[in-house]
C-alpha cells in the first residue's frame, strides 16, 4: 500500500475531470504532494473523555514534549516533518472505530499509535488491519488484543497473525502471577470474590481457559465470579452479597475507576472487610485512590510503571524518574503509570520509521515495526519471542509486570512495590500488608 502516491493519483484524476490535464505539471498541483511526500503523520486515539479518562490524563504532557524534542525523523538520506494528529475516543468502541476510520481515510496518516484498554486498541487495530495501515497499542493484556481479534477466540488452532497491527504489554499469565504472589504474602482463608466486568478485560480475565478461574483453582484458591455487570454499574449489592456469603477474604477484578469507587463505598457501608483487595484498571491512578480517603491504604494492584522503573527513553535519555518528575512540575498532578507507556508509543514509533526502507509504503512501515528490538522508557520491547504463542509471536511483545500497594502517607498516596518475582530488575519498597 503506497499512501502518498495514491493521494497524487486522486488530485490527477480530479484535475483530469475538471478539464484541467495541462495544470497537472505545474508547480501549484505539485507543491502540496511533494509536501506531503516529506511529511510523517501520526495518528493517535485515546479516551480523553469518558470513563476511562484518566488513561489519557497526561496525554498533553507527553505529546507536548514529543513535539519538542522531534521535529523531523530521518530515513535514509531523507528528512521528514513529524505532524501528530490526536482524536478522543470518548472511552466509547464504536467512536473509536469512527475517528480511527476519518485519521486513515480523511487525515491520511501513515502510522496510528494507541494505548488505552481494550475498549480503544481494538476497534482502532481493527480499523487499521483492514485498511493496511500500521498501528501500535499497548495498556491492555495480550490476550485482549490478539485472541480477542481473533475469527475464533476459542481455537487456538485457528490463530492467525496480523499484517500491520502490533501490541505490546504484559499477559494474563503476569497479572495472576502478579496477584497471587501479593495474595500469598497475607494470611487468609484463601476465598477470592471476582469483579469481572462485560468487557473486553473483564471478560478475558473471568475466561475458563485463559484467565484466572483456571490457575486460581491450581494454586487452591476458590474463586467467587457472581457474573458479567455493565461499566458504570450503581448499585455492587448482589456482588458485595456473593462474597460475603463465600467469606471472600480477598477482592480481585479488573473495573473502570469510577465503579471501583461505587463497589468500595457500598461494601463499608454495608460493613464488608477483606483483608486484600488487588484490582486492576481502576486502581492504577493516585487520583481514585485519593477519592477514597482513608479506606484507600493498603490497597493493591498491578504496576506497570513507576518512577523507580530502571529504564531510560530512547529518544532523550531521559530516565522514569525524570519524566515522572517533569510531569509532576508540569501539571501539579502526581505521576500517573500511563505516562511511561504514551512515552514509548512514541518511541517504537519513531524507531520504525528510522529503520523503514520505503515510507510510501504502509507494507515496509509494518515489517520494521515487526523488527523492533528497542530498550524503551518501560523497558525492552522486541517482537517476536519464543515464550509466546507462535500464531501470537509475530505480533506481540511483553514488557515487564510488578505489584503493588498504596499507602497514605500525609495526604498523598504513595505506590510501595510488594511483588517483583517476574521482574526483579524493579526493586521491591517493602512486604505486602492486610488491609485493616
């Protein structure tokens, strides 16, 4: 697919219609084509609005200073202009399938880099496979993206690979992983209640064959799954009424921020205590945690990035601390863990299409994505690993997963790291704690 030579042909056709074939040499019709021609676009969605907002928080700051420090890509002995064109989401699938559509067909970008659930990564991949335009996502397990995209979700043997849509973060296998270890660090009965949304995470996540019922009950923990509920849910009292039947002394689930608020408020109010409680999504951000007050501390989740994260930006050198940092300074907000990973959307981004042999063509642009092998601001991204599935490998690079809690300290709530088996590269602050 050749992007830029297409868009000349349909201003020569245009031309040629309006009887004007003896202007197609003229200086004026070649001006914007050659323009175009040494401009790089670079689409990106993200729900700057909507529930899951608070993934595109920092989203201003992170762009802000990719526009500062990149300017222009070289490729070859050419220099090309960088333009980002950004579009919300609105947290909303069908949205996202919409702006994603106007960016390939109206904007004419020649990448689209996206990094939010997989509410947004996949009806934007989706967009972007069928049209053969290539595209970068991360912040949502594996899982969701590859196996959900799939013709067949539930045949493995009829896994195929993508063409132009690559995908890199943790997998479910981390995540659980990741829990279980915090879990096994507190004495409990071992009864876990399930809060697994009708979503693409929440359903992966209560999946019998690839998600946590299967390993928890391996590892003797007995899960309570009172089913699917819708995002923005107002009333938890059926779950909240399921684990305490069970003496679920351990909360796990994977929910949208402001349902984990509604869930936590009702279950104090009707006076249910769980020693742990490891949410995933909604429990990523100081923001929701501070909306908790005091019955925030010692709440736990995944973490995918912090400050401490050992790792460096390939475009700047700059370090995770800096840039939390920087963002701190900037915004008057604490660092939030999507900071990193917007960062390195950018990074695979600009990587690709340094190495790209031809940008006219998208063909070239996803084989060079495909080659990544980049040391990143959230770690080394590769493509292509053996501890994949094969179908999955092409596509897919897993970067590292740790655990932790939130602890108040003062009024601010500080991550602590309590788990970091599968990546002890990022140091651990200390033991994990019951909730009291």
């Amino acid at each position: 697919m050749t992007r830029k030579v297409s868009h000349v042909s349909r201003r020569r056709v245009l031309q040629v219609l309006s009887g004007g074939a003896a202007a197609i040499g003229t200086t004026t019709l070649f001006s914007p084509a050659v323009h175009a021609a040494k401009t790089i676009r670079i689409g990106y969605v993200s729900p700057s609005s909507g529930p899951l907002a608070a993934f595109a928080e920092a989203d201003d700051f992170v762009i802000g200073e990719f526009q500062k420090v990149v300017k222009t890509i070289k490729n070859g002995a050419q220099s090309y202009q960088v333009e980002v064109l950004r579009k919300d989401s609105q947290s909303n699938p069908n949205r996202a399938a919409e702006v994603t559509k106007e960016l390939i067909t109206r904007d004419e970008v020649d990448l689209i880099v996206v990094g939010a659930t997989p509410e947004t990564n996949n009806p934007v991949a989706t967009q972007c496979e069928i049209e053969q335009v290539p595209c970068i996502s991360t912040v949502a397990p594996w899982q969701t993206n590859f196996i959900a995209r799939q013709a067949n979700p539930g045949d493995p043997k009829s896994w195929k690979p993508f063409d132009y849509t690559f995908h890199y973060f943790w997998g479910l296998e981390d995540v659980i992983a990741v829990f279980t270890g915090m879990w096994n660090q507190v004495e409990t009965n071992k009864s876990v209640g399930a809060l697994f949304p009708n979503d693409g995470d929440g359903n992966a996540w209560g999946d019998k064959v690839v998600g946590f019922p299967p390993v928890l009950a391996q590892q003797g923990f007995k899960l309570t799954d009172p089913g699917r509920f819708q995002n923005l849910t107002d009333d938890f009292s059926a779950q909240i009424s399921a684990f305490r039947g069970a003496d679920a002394e351990i909360v796990t689930g994977v929910v949208i921020p402001p349902d984990f608020t509604t869930f936590w408020n009702q279950a104090k109010q009707k006076g249910y205590k769980p020693k742990v409680v490891s949410v995933a999504k909604a429990l990523l951000f100081p923001t929701t945690v501070q909306a908790l007050g005091k019955t925030g501390h010692n709440i736990s989740t995944e973490v995918w990035w912090t400050p401490n994260h050992p790792y460096k930006s390939s475009l700047t050198g700059v370090s995770a601390a800096d840039l939390a940092r920087s963002y701190e300074q900037a915004s008057g907000k604490q660092w939030t863990q999507p900071i990193g990973f917007v960062h390195s959307l950018f990074e695979v981004a600009v990587d690709a299409l340094k190495r790209a042999g031809d940008l006219s063509s998208a063909a070239a642009l996803a084989k060079a994505i495909g080659e990544t092998r980049l040391e990143t601001i959230v770690g080394p991204i590769a493509f292509g690993s053996d501890k994949l599935p094969p179908a999955a490998a092409k596509n897919i690079a897993k970067t590292p997963l740790v655990g932790g809690q939130w602890r108040l300290d003062g009024d601010r709530y500080n991550m602590v790291i309590t788990e970091n088996k599968l990546a002890p590269q990022v140091p651990l602050g200390g033991q994990m704690q019951a909730l009291t």
